[in-house]
C-alpha cells in the first residue's frame, strides 16, 4: 500500500508518501516560520493563504520525489483536526479535490494520533525497530502536552494520562525565547543556547516536579523567568536557557518514565516538536535504561510537524476498510478522550 499524506494544521504545508512497512518515500514540508516569525507567533489567516499557495508546489514535489502518480496509490490521507480551522479547511478541501478527481478513498486523521505513530515511519534501512504496544508516550509539541497510553494504532487504543493544565511544553518554549529576545520558534534557539549555559547558575523549580498525577503546567516558570529578565542584574542568557531546559526536560522524562511504570508498560516513546530537543532525548534515554525500559526516539524529521506521520496513520484507517466521506469536516479539537483535569472529563 502506498498512501498520499496531507498536512496543513499550522504553519508547515506538508505532503508525504508513506508504504504499508512505514517506509517514507517521501516527505515535503514547506515552513512558513519566515512569514510568522516577524510577528513572534503564528497568524490564522496567513497560514491559510500561504497553505493555499503552497499546497499545488507540495504535492506535485511529494509524488515526483516518491516517484509514483495517482495510479499508484491506495488513498489520500489528510489531517482534519485538531488545529487551525482555517489553515485544516484547505488541506481538507484539497484532499477532497483529489481523491474525487483521481478516484481514490479518503481518510481523515488527527494530528496527534500521527504524532503519537511517528514513531513508526522509517526514513533509513538502519532505523531502530519501531516498538510494540503497549508504549507510553510523551507527545510534546506547540499546541498540546500529554502523556498517552497506546495499546495500538486506532485512536480508541490511545489513553491519556495525564496532561498539561495551561501551556505546552513547545509554546513555554516559545514565550521564554520571545521573552529573551531570541525570535521564533524559540524551542531550537533555546535548545542551542542551553549547551552554552550553567543550568545551575538561574534556580528555578521543577514545575509540578514532586506532584504524583501525570500532569504539567509551564506557565508559572514563565511568569519567573519573566521576573528574572526585568532584573537589574539580568543572568545571562545562556544560563536562563539551561536552567529554563533542565527543569522543563527532567519533569518530562520523569513524568513519563514513572507513568511507564505505574501502566507496568516496558517501552516509552516521544512525539511531537519539543520531542527534537537534544536534551530531552538523552535524559528520556538514560532515565529509561535506569529502570529497564526501552525508550524509542524518532528521527527529528519525524518529531516536528510533516505529512509522513500523517500518511501512515491515515494508512492504518485505510487498512482497517475505513473511508470517511465528503462531509469530513475540520475542527480544531482533537478526537482523543481527554480525561484529566484540564479535559474534566471524557468528552
Ligand atoms: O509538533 P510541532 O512541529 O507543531 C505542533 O504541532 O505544535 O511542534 C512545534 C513546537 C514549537 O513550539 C517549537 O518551539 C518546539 O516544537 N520545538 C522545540 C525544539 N524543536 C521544536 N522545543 C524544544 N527543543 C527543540 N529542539
Ligand atoms: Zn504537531
């Protein structure tokens, strides 16, 4: 099976052809961070229009890269939600344009279900072996922060565990740049900028560090380090980036290694953007191997928004006969059940 994957929920306009082994055959992602960066964050409106350019130039890349045309393929899979509405509506539309035009079945999927099966796709012949269910995974991005339980490919198998109550980990990332004066994304900047810093030289607190839920919050050691940079005798920056990334990077991995344990699940994974930081790759790695569990990092590629992860989980519906009509429609709500505190409750 060979599945055209189609991904417009923020700022990246993504196409990726994907096999039935998780192999990427191709994998497209045009950023706009150039257009949103003059503004410090994203705007809708012009992500919409700049997927609506780009998305023709994408496409026709992903299939000529891959090598295959429409006759190839056995469907088009396309994140709905959750995300920007009107960024979603083009993807959703177009896909619809294509699969009526070239006849082929359409599938609909959450960004978060292809961010919790990134894991699987395999960009190298040498890639590790993507896991077996159950894992626990972390998927930390922009938009969302949550631990999950995934005892298979569906989103019915996926449970949370805990999530966070205000900010995501990539947006605290992204505020603490801004406030820094480091531009934007600030996750990679800060990331860089941490290696050069005395994590111990700027005291903050692990956030929710000695609480027993699941559960983050980042707001508050934004509004501290927002303190600290009015200061009259500021710290340096490179230390506000390594204090700021250890406390953020050690509640991560400690809250998702102790969630393995608790579920009595051997195999932990990450997702999603923040899942690309150096720092919370190694520390997932080692906490993982103190307690003998296998931790399984994807590719960067695999980590940050793309089409690929799209694709194969757009593959896996496909595979289980499921077709969604031409009434799928966009919402900027996820369909995982959020059952912790901020979700109150399965909805
Ligand atoms: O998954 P993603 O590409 O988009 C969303 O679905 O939100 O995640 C983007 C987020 C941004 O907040 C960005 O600052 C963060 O991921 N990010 C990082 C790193 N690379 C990207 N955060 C920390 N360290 C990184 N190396
Ligand atoms: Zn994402």
């Amino acid at each position: 099976m060979r599945v055209l994957g189609i991904e417009s929920s923020c700022d990246e306009t993504g196409a990726a052809v994907v096999d039935e082994n998780g192999v990427v055959l191709s994998d497209v992602v045009q950023s706009q961070v150039d257009l949103h960066a003059q503004y410090g964050g994203v705007i809708p409106e012009l992500a919409s229009r700049d997927h609506l350019k780009n998305f023709g130039p994408v496409v026709r890349d992903a299939l000529a890269r891959a090598n295959v045309t429409y006759p190839d393929l056995d469907g088009i899979a396309v994140t709905h939600r959750p995300g920007l509405v009107g960024a979603l509506l083009v993807g959703v539309q177009a896909a619809k344009g294509l699969a009526w035009a070239r006849g082929l079945p359409l599938v609909g999927v959450d960004h978060l279900v292809g961010h919790l099966l990134a894991v699987f796709l395999r960009r190298n012949p040498d890639a590790e072996p993507p896991p077996s269910f159950p894992f626990v995974a972390l998927l930390a991005s922009g938009g969302h922060t949550a631990i999950y339980r995934v005892d298979g490919p569906r989103a019915a198998d996926m449970r949370e565990l805990g999530a966070t109550r205000d900010d995501a980990a990539g947006e605290a990332y992204d505020k603490v740049a801004k406030l820094l004066g480091l531009g934007y994304p600030g996750g990679p900047i800060v990331d860089r900028l941490a290696t050069e810093g005395d994590a111990s030289a700027v005291k903050l607190a692990l956030p929710m560090g000695h609480d027993k839920t699941f559960d983050f919050s980042f707001s508050g050691i934004k509004t501290k380090i927002a303190q600290l940079v009015r200061e009259e005798n500021r710290p340096k920056t490179e230390d506000v980036c390594a204090s700021f990334q250890h406390a953020v990077t050690t509640v991560l991995s400690k809250k998702l290694i102790d969630a393995a344990r608790k579920e009595g699940v051997k195999t932990v994974v990450l997702g999603g953007g923040v899942a690309a930081n150096r720092e919370l790759r190694a520390r997932t790695k080692a906490l993982a191997e103190e307690h003998g569990l296998r931790a399984i990092v994807p590719d960067f590629a695999s980590c940050t928004d793309n089409a690929a992860m799209i694709a194969y989980a757009g593959l896996v519906r496909l595979r289980a006969g499921e077709r969604d009509g031409w009434d799928l429609v966009a919402s900027s709500a996820t369909s995982l059940p959020r059952t912790t505190r901020k979700g109150r409750g399965p909805r």
